[in-house]
C-alpha cells in the first residue's frame, strides 16, 4: 500500500498528488508535461522542496508536518530512468552489484529473472537499448526494493526492442511481487502490465481507476487513438508445420494459433500481442471463416474512444473470462446492435497474432 499526499513546486503549476495505491503495478499517465517524472522523482527522494506525505507499507518517508523526510538512500526504492542510467565505466555485472549491499542471492535472482548471465562482463557502450533496461532493472532489483519505479522503460526503444523487454517487465510483475509505479503513455503497456492507472493533468489527479474502466476518459482518449494491443502471457504448446501455425496456451487455458515459429521451441513462454484493431466482431458464431482462432465472448461494455468505439469483451473458457479490448466503428455498433451484456464472438486470423 502506498499512500501519497505531496505537493512539489515546478516552473508551469505545483504539482498535487493526493492518492492511495494498492500492491501491483500502478501506470502513471498522462500528457507530457503533467508531472509524472517529477512524481517518481519525488517520491524516490530526488527532488528538493516536497512537501506532505508519503507512505510506504508500514514506513512513514516523508511527513513535513513531523519534520520526517528519509534520505534516498534510506527508502528502499528502486528507480530506473528513461536512459537506463548504468554507470559506463562498470560492467553489467558491477552496474548489478551496485547498492545490493553484497547480496549475491539478491543479484542472482534478479540477473536470472531479466535473462541477463551472456551480458555480465561487458560495459554499457556495447549493449544495446533493450540490454541496458534489462541491466538497469536487475540493479534495482538486486536492492530488494519496498516499492520500484520505471519511467517510461520502453520508450526509447523501437518496436523490435520494446517486443524484447515487455515480456520480461511481465516476469518482474509476477516473480517479484513488488510494488510498481510505472510511467507510459502506451495504453497496450498500461492494459498488460497495471492493476489501475493514475492519470495527471495540469498538476493534479485527473482519474484513477482500472485500465479499462479509463479507456473513454478524455485523458486516454488520445493515447487510445494511437493503437491498442491485447497483450497475453501464455507458452507454446505445438507447432504444425504443414498448417503453417504455433499454438499458444495463454491465462485461462485459451489457445491461439499464431503463425508458425519454429524457434519457438514447446514449453517457452511468450506473449501473445493481438491489436484491438485486428480483431472482428460478429453476433452469431461464423461459419466457413478463414480465421484460425474464433471465441465466444460476454461484452462487458463500450466506450466512445475519438473515432471509434471501445469493445470490453471477456473471452470465457471453462467459465474464467480474459477481458480483450476491441475496436470497432460506430456503425458497427449500430448494425450490429451492439450492447453491453450481450454475448458475442470474436474473430482473429493467424497471421494477425503476433509472438513478442
């Protein structure tokens, strides 16, 4: 549980941040300029001039009103930056050590976890982008932080790169069980990877709640507009050669085939990445259709996201239900007649799966 109540002086407005975060991963969004940065900065102790109060589980960091204001060093909090900020005359496996206090136990794990053993002994300059977040996250790991934070990981990094390093963002999620505060303007980021959304504007609190449940506000709206994946932890389970698909059991036992990728070997884990835009919509189940992965589904509701409509559509199998987002045009809705509450069937090909 973190508890925020801090105001912070910058050059356009004072930043107000009055919220409280459960455990998990909190996706901290917003336009540029907002603050979020700056809150990450703050909260991690770097920012000079903060005022209010800041808890962190059970540990008081900032109380301005009792003179409390733990030093950075203090907080057991680990920050990555956009640049990844590895020290460049250190190696990967010095840059991992760093603040671990001598916990080797701690450094293993987390060298383990980010897949980072082939990359110890080389510098900073020789790593790639996608290398050097995957180091930079396993130093802030290696501390055994109360609480992590990531200032847009991915952003500098291209589609390849970004395809690269979500999965294992995924695994610090679910091994690690620590909090996180994460920076992104991807909404695909937000919907895989956080429990709910803190959304700033102008210095302040805009919205909290539920990545989904954001999708129509006037916040995200924009980002949204961008394109929207459904991004699905799953493994392989088999390859077919001669009909040219992998299949991927995802959460819920939900199997999709994908285009075959025969360097995927049975039992590696994956991420399935589907674009809300790719996905078709029918009321009654298809026949005679190409598509090679067909669901039954409840729609949960839908949203008026800029041009075109927002479907929420749990995917049922063995009764759990896998909330997918999908886009649609408004007069698709209409001539479907599309309702909250209504079942409805989700149409994917093979070739608009993707494996990242």
């Amino acid at each position: 549980m973190i508890e925020l109540d801090l105001e912070l002086p910058l050059a356009r407005f004072a930043l107000r941040v009055k919220a409280r975060l459960e455990d998990g991963v909190t996706a901290v969004m917003g336009p540029s300029g907002s603050g979020k940065t700056s809150l990450l900065e703050a909260i991690a102790g770097l920012r000079r001039g903060v005022k209010g109060r800041l808890v962190l589980g059970d540990a008081v960091l900032v109380d301005t009103e009792r003179s409390v204001h733990q030093p950075p060093e203090a907080r057991r909090v680990g920050y990555v930056p956009q640049d990844a900020g590895l020290f460049p005359h250190l190696t990967a496996l010095a840059n991992v050590r760093f603040g671990a206090r001598a916990n080797e136990a701690s450094v293993a794990s987390a060298i383990d976890t980010l897949e980072i053993r082939t990359l110890l002994d080389r510098h900073p300059h020789s790593l790639s982008g996608g290398e050097k977040q995957r180091v930079a996250l396993a130093r802030a790991l290696a501390t055994r932080p109360g609480l992590l934070l990531l200032d847009e990981p991915l952003a500098a990094l291209d589609v390849g790169l970004r395809e690269r390093v979500l999965p294992y963002l995924l695994r610090v999620r679910d091994e690690w069980k620590v909090p996180v505060l994460y920076v992104t303007h991807n909404v695909g980021e937000a919907l895989a990877l956080a429990r709910e959304v803190l959304l700033l504007r102008d210095g302040g609190v805009e919205a909290q709640g539920r990545p989904v449940a954001l999708l129509g506000s006037p916040g995200l709206v924009r980002e949204a507009e961008a394109g929207v994946e459904n991004l699905l932890v799953g493994r392989v389970i088999a390859h077919d050669p001669e009909g040219g698909v992998t299949t991927v059991e995802v959460a819920g036992g939900l199997r999709v085939a994908a285009p075959l990728a025969r360097a995927r070997p049975s039992g590696t884990s994956v991420t399935v990445a589907i674009r809300a835009e790719d996905i078709l919509v029918a009321r009654e189940a298809p026949r005679a259709l190409s598509a090679r992965n067909v669901y039954e589904a409840g729609l949960a509701g839908l949203e008026r996201t800029g041009d075109d409509v927002t479907l929420r559509c749990a995917v049922s199998v063995s009764g759990t239900g896998q909330e997918w987002i999908v886009r649609v045009t408004p007069s698709a809705v209409a001539s479907l007649g599309l309702e909250a509450g209504q079942s409805v069937f989700l149409a994917v090909k093979s070739h608009s799966v993707r494996l990242v």
